[in-house]
C-alpha cells in the first residue's frame, strides 16, 4: 500500500499522462476549449491537494471529477442567467434595458391596474374596507373584526365579494 504522499504522486503522474483525454472531455461537455483548460486546472487543484487514501482505476477516478467540474460550471451557468460577454457587440447598456418591459407589457399592466381599482370601486365600502384591510395591509380576521365590529362570517362574505369581484373583471387579462 502507498503512503499518502506516494499515491498522490501515483494520481498525479496519471493525471499528467491523461490531461490531454481530460481536455478532451472538458472542452466536449462544455463546448469551449479556454474554460475546459480552466476545468482541467481546477481538477489539477484537486488532485494536488486530495487526501484520498486509495483509488482502483486512477484515470476513472480524474475523469469523475472533471465531468462533477463540468457539471458544477453548467450548473453556475444557469443560476447566473444572462452574462454580459464582452467579446460580443452587444452594448452592455442596450443588454441591461432589455431587462425592461416593453411598451406593449407597460400598457397592458396599466390597463389590469384600471381594471383592478374599477373592481375595488364596484364594492360596497364595507367590502372594500374588508379586502384592502386583509389583502393589502396583511391584517388577521381577528383583527379586522376588532376594527370593523364584523363577525368572522361577515368578514368571510365580504372577502368573498370582493374576490369574486375582482376575480370576474381580471378575468379578461389572464
């Protein structure tokens, strides 16, 4: 059995015989040959500093960890969503306004606010006092009940209106 020191050699001495194939693999699974060289670094990393006492298959072992690599990369792709790539002509200030809706969505949000104030205007005033007390200010049955003097069946059925209400004229946007 290799000392610690001894078997890390062993990988590494693998590694070196097996980084072109590891390249390889990187830059397939990836699809870009400057971060499958970063890839093959970072595994270079590991392999250099493991404290794995024994591996059967050396090569079997690098690979693993280049493609757990390749899919930790992939997986940081797709959490950072859009990246601003320098090499493209894209103006990183053009990139970032289309983060901003478009003049059709401002709009047509514009017009479900209408509609949804239209829906509130509709409601008796108590029903309304109801819903803005429960939906927008967050307050429970009970405390809206010691605001209002309501039952809790009062407060339900006001509820109700109002959802239904609003419910029937957002129905056009959905």
């Amino acid at each position: 059995m290799l000392s610690p020191t001894g078997f890390r050699n062993s990988l590494l001495a693998d590694f070196e015989q097996e980084r072109e194939s590891l390249l390889r693999l990187a830059a397939r699974k990836i699809g870009d040959v400057e971060e499958a060289h970063d890839i093959v670094q970072d595994a270079f990393v590991r392999v250099a500093g493991a404290s794995v006492q024994s591996v059967e298959d050396g090569p079997a072992y690098l690979r693993t960890i280049v493609i757990n690599l390749v899919r930790d990369r992939m997986r940081r792709r797709k959490v950072a969503g859009h990246v601003v790539d320098s090499q493209q002509e894209t103006n990183p200030i053009e990139w970032a306004a289309s983060d901003t809706p478009s003049p059709e969505q401002i709009i047509y949000h514009r017009q479900r606010l209408g509609a949804f104030e239209q829906a509130l205007k509709s409601l008796s005033p108590r029903s309304r006092e109801v819903f803005i007390l429960r939906k927008l200010h967050g307050k429970s049955h009970d405390e809206i009940a010691s605001v209002t003097g309501l039952s809790q069946s009062a407060i339900e059925k006001h509820l109700y209106r109002a959802l239904t209400a609003c419910r029937d004229i957002l129905k056009n946007f959905d």
